[in-house]
C-alpha cells in the first residue's frame, strides 16, 4: 500500500513539472505584403491564400509531366530524402521507448565453491532464478524524456517537411531544364540556318569574285560572318550536350528519345497567371518554412531536457520470478523470488557539464531561430523577384517580338537594295547581324518567361499535389 502511494505521488509530481519554455512562433520578419513600383504588377487585393493548381495541371505539356514523373520516381536526392524521413521516424520510436519501462524474460544460474582447511570436503552452492526483469526506468519527474521526445518527433516532422521541399526543388529544376533545353535547341536551329544562309551567299559570292565581279573587301566580309555563325553552331551544340546531362542527372536516367522537345513552343502552362496572395499566408505554408520552424521547435524541447537534468532523477529496476537450487525446480514448485531496487540521482558537481548543455541548448535555440527568419526572408525574396520579373517581362517580350519584325522587315529592304546595286553588301551585312541577334534575344526572352513562371510558382509552395 505504501509503494502504490510513493508511486502515485511519483506520477502526480512528474506531471506537475514542466521546465520546457512555451513555444512562441517567431513574428514575421518581412513585411506584410509583396513589393511595389515600377517592376511589379498592381497589387493584389486578395486577403486569402492563393489557390495553386497540382503540378501536372501546371504544367500542360505531356512530354514535360512524364519526364518530372520520371525524375520523381528516379532521383537519388529523392531517395536518399525518403531514407531519411525513414530513418528520423526510427529514432523517434527509439527516443518514446524510453517512456515505457523495459520487460525482459531473465534467467541466471550462479555455481560456487568452498573447500576447507587442510584438505577437507568441498562444500558446492548453487542457486537458479528465472522470470522477468524490469531493466532500470526513469520516473520522469521533471520532463527530461518526454521534452527528448518531443525533439525526436519534430526533428521526424522537420525529415518530412524536407522531402517536400526536395521535391518541390525537384519539379521546378527538372522543368527549368526541360526549357533551358528547348530554347537551346531552337538558338541551336537558328545557328545552323545562319551559318546554311552565310554559306550560300559565300559560295554566290566565291563565283562572282572569281569572274571579277565582287571585291576581295566583300569576300573577307562574307567570310567573316561564316566563321561566326559555323562558332555559334559549335557553342549551341555543346550548351545542348550540356542541356541533356543536367537533365538525365536529375532524371536519373537518359531522357527518353520521345520525350525530347524541338522548340520553347512545345512547353506549355495550364494558367495564365498567379495570385499571390498574402505573404503571410504563402511564406508559412513552403515546406522549406515549415521544415525550420519543426527544428526551432525541436531546440526549444532540448532546451526543457536540458535545465531537467539539473534537478533529481529517479529509476526503478526490479525482478520478479522463481529461485531455487536445482534447476530443474525452476519450472515446478520453485520459490518466489523478486526485488525492488530504487534509485535516487542528485546532482552535486559534473565541472560544468550542465551548465554547458543548458547554454549550449539556449544557443542552438537562437541558432534555430535566426535559420527560421532567415529561411522566411529568403522565401520573400524569391516571391519578390520572382514578380518583379512577371510584371515587366510581357513588355520585354513585346519590344522583342516588335524588334524582331523591324529587323525582318530591314534585312528584306537591304537585300533588295543590295540585290538593285544601290546599297553596299555591308549594309547588307549589317542587316543580317541585326536579325541574327534579333532572333536570339526574342527566344532568349520567351526562355526567361517560361523561367520565371516556373519559379513563381515554386516560390509560392506549388508543387506537391
């Protein structure tokens, strides 16, 4: 009767005790909403989250979702991210075990020997007990194993946050490749049609100048524009190579020859825009976000085992079972035999040992802290430059699109001067180089606004469905 109310006592205190700080969620360290000026888009008067649709609805071209499903069925990082979530929920098992005493089936047998003076008899005890024991178990008076196992569960939680965020990371690269790659291919085909063009008019031009007709002048002119369109060739057809082995790295494998794209044109969206909302409702719900606040949280629980080590701990073990001198008694008519060993730890000096846990908690606390403002502004940013770039690139593009008939329309004027003997083949030549980079830049430009889509919306936590 006297145990069951130690014990009970015992239980009352432990439940009493909390030496583990409240969590309080850190304010926001970036301003209540996005941007404005001249870069942005007019403000969104939305007061509710955005409504962000599942990938494979984002992205509405079929060869661009088989080829993320591929890379989120095939990449290491992805693999070695789900072993980890495995691996975090294991210890997590591990650290809650230590809340529940630890029952083991326990057998010992114990031979000794006397022998008397001079000679005499030899006198032989044995002794044989079987049952179960209670290995040593922590009364947790003072919350020390149940804040470890809160810091277990969210270091668990923060694994799985981080799979997210890995994928999230994953679909975005995967389709910022895919386009890279296409662009690549479509400045690679304007290369070649450049060079196929220069080509023919050097051969026209070769004639001609050996029959007298044209100038040493024209021909090293002509020439020249060759030799940079056949390096320009040269460079695309590497930066291609280059394109294909960043994507069969996070694909995993090579890329299917069926899912390979010919032009910027086969990369489509499923929406034309998207809200984004309230910084407050989009930065908090990015796994990356909510990854770091699980840490804070699980440094804040280490705090708590940390001060609990500075006051008394108390264990029990114990053995309840049969004991008898033969052994073969243990299974039939043996005695009863337990023990109830208790024991009090107080701690008196350990050379700043738990002092230095504790500043050590309190530190990585604070440390926690500053990764968590600073994972929230890094997401800010990445909103904030992902809508500048959204609300001037329409322009942009405009102005390319615009130059580029212009130069379409003077590269057509020239040659038909040229062609009348009223213009130099250097006007000529000069309108060519126009409409040569014209043609890049208008496809370089249709590349950053694919881009940047794509990363708004991994920026605004799109991504996971």
């Amino acid at each position: 009767m006297k145990r069951a109310l130690l014990l009970t006592s015992l239980a009352a205190l432990a439940g009493c005790a909390v030496l583990e700080p409240h969590y309080h969620q850190p304010p926001l360290p970036t301003p209540n909403a996005w941007p404005q000026g001249p870069a942005y888009a007019p403000a969104d008067t939305a007061t509710t989250a955005p409504s962000l649709p599942a990938w494979r609805d984002f992205y509405a071209s079929d060869k661009l979702r088989e080829v993320i499903t591929e890379t989120l069925a095939n990449n290491r990082d992805l693999r070695v991210a789900a072993l980890n979530i495995q691996a975090a929920r294991a210890q997590y098992h591990v650290q809650r075990a230590q809340s529940l005493p630890s029952l083991d089936a326990a057998g010992s047998g114990d031979v000794s020997g006397t022998q008397a003076p001079h000679g005499g008899n030899e006198a032989i005890t044995r002794d044989y007990s079987g049952g179960v024991s209670l290995s040593p178990f922590e009364i947790d008076l003072f919350g020390r194993v149940r804040s470890l196992n809160r810091a277990a569960l969210q270091r668990y939680l923060a694994s799985a946050e981080a799979r997210d965020a890995l994928q999230l990371s994953l679909i975005s690269q995967t389709a910022s490749a895919y386009v890279t790659y296409a662009a690549d291919l479509e400045l690679l085909g304007i290369a070649k049609d450049t060079y196929d063009s220069q080509q023919n008019s050097l051969d026209l031009t070769q004639a001609l100048y050996n029959e007298g007709a044209a100038s040493a002048l024209t021909m090293a002119q002509i020439r020249s524009t060759v030799e940079s369109a056949r390096a320009d060739v040269a460079s695309f057809t590497a930066q291609v190579a280059e394109d294909e082995n960043a994507l069969t790295l996070l694909i995993g494998a090579p890329l299917p020859e069926n899912l390979r794209p010919t032009s910027l044109d086969d990369v489509r969206f499923g929406v034309d825009e998207l809200p984004p909302g309230l910084p407050s409702d989009v930065l908090l719900n990015r796994p990356d976000v909510r990854e770091s606040e699980h840490m804070l949280r699980a440094a804040n629980a280490d705090i708590g085992a940390a001060r609990a080590a500075f006051f008394p701990s108390i264990s029990i073990s114990g053995f309840d079972g049969t004991a008898d001198p033969r052994f073969e008694n243990l299974f039939s008519g043996a005695g009863r035999a337990w023990n109830y060993a208790p024991q009090v730890n107080v701690p008196i000096f350990h050379g700043g040992a738990l002092l230095g846990g504790l500043g050590l908690a309190n530190a990585n606390r604070n440390i926690a802290v500053a990764q968590y403002e600073h994972s929230i502004q890094s997401a800010f940013r990445e909103v904030a430059d992902a809508l500048a770039v959204r609300g001037t690139i329409k322009e942009e593009l405009s102005a390319r699109e615009n130059l580029l008939a212009a130069s379409h329309q003077a590269f057509d004027l020239s040659q038909a001067r040229f062609n009348e003997g009223v213009d130099s083949y250097l006007t000529l030549l000069d309108a060519q180089r126009s409409l040569y980079a014209a043609r890049q830049s208008e496809v370089s430009t249709r590349l950053v606004q694919a881009d940047n889509f794509i990363a708004l919306y991994k920026a605004l936590g799109g991504g996971l469905k």
